[in-house]
C-alpha cells in the first residue's frame, strides 16, 4: 500500500509538482499545479499509481471507466486495464461534456468515473451527469490528486491516491495577480 509520501515522491521524480502562478481548469488561481501529464510520461510510476487506485476501486464492481478528456484519458485507459474492463471518455462539444468518436455505453452500466485531479469536481460531475443521462450508474468517482482536502461532494464514493488543501483563489481576489506575475494555463480545459 502507498503512503501519501510515496505518491508525493512518484510527483517529485516525475516534476509532476509545479510552483508559480496558475489558472485551474476551475478558473481558480493558485501557486501550485499538480501537473499528472508529467506523471503520465512515466510508464512505471503510472502503472503503480494507478493500480493502487484501481485496488481502492474493486469494491464497486464497475462494468466501465469513463473520464473527461483530456486530463483524465491516459488515467483512465490505466486504471480500465488495471481493473479489466472497457474504458471511455468524454469531449466537449460546444462547452457540453459528451460521448463522441462512435462510443456507446450500454444502459445500466456500472461507471467508475475518473480524473487526474480534482479541485472543485466540476467536470466529474458533468460526466456523472451524463452517464445518468444516458442510463447508467455512476457507482464512485476516483483520482489521483484531491486538491479539495476532502472538500468536494459527488453524491457518490470517491477515492483519491493523494488529498491536499492547496491554497486557491477566486481570480478578482488572487494575491499572486497583485504582484503582477503572469498567470500561466496548464491545463486542457480550452484545448480546441
């Protein structure tokens, strides 16, 4: 079993841990980026991770993972295989998370729902959504990094590797922007 000191260090090894001036996908802003696309590069310390998720995840029997692009995608194929069923994802399609490319989940599918990091959940709970939409079940939601400490509500199970309380900021309130360091966009939120 990983220690949270384990994972932090697969970040640390991977430069997964960025400091600096951030907008989060939530329009957040803050010092720190937990940056899993480095962590991803690593093979080894993906399969590791990812199968300590996976081990968290047996208990609900899920007939599918899905996860929102583009943060989530290479987690979920991980976490998919690890637990030996299909894998999915989601794309926005004019600002709307939806299925695409030909997938079909069949109804009444059990779905552990999957991201890399979570800081308000906002795009998890668009797929949770969307998977009741279509008739099926989303059992738990799961990801590697929990900025919320604990905070964030999902209605259902979720299991996070790593649980911190990184300090953000509502933009107009943001004590980085005052001292006029740019703020940067590491995420994928607005990839086109």
């Amino acid at each position: 079993m990983l220690t949270q000191k384990d994972i932090l260090e697969s970040f640390e090894k991977t430069g997964g841990i960025l400091k600096g001036h951030f907008l989060l996908t939530s329009g957040r802003h803050s010092d720190t980026y937990m940056q899993c696309a480095k962590l991803f590069v690593d093979t080894a310390e993906s399969e590791k991770l990812c199968g300590e998720l996976a081990l968290k995840l047996k208990e609900f029997n899920a007939d599918v993972v899905v996860s929102p692009a583009v943060g989530g995608i290479i987690m979920g194929y991980e976490v998919a295989r690890q637990l030996r069923v299909p894998n999915y994802f989601t794309e926005r399609v004019d600002g709307k998370m939806t299925l695409r490319r030909g997938f079909e989940i069949p109804k009444g599918s059990r779905v552990i729902v999957v991201e890399d990091v979570v800081t308000t959940g906002g795009s998890v709970k668009e797929v949770v959504a969307l998977m009741r939409e279509i008739g099926c079940e989303p059992v738990a939601v799961a990801s590697i990094v929990d900025r919320s400490n604990g905070k964030v509500d999902f209605g259902i199970p979720y299991r996070a590797l790593l649980s911190m309380d990184v300090v953000s900021y509502e933009a107009d309130e943001c004590p980085i922007c005052k001292t006029g360091v740019p703020v940067y966009k590491p995420g994928s939120r607005n990839l086109k």
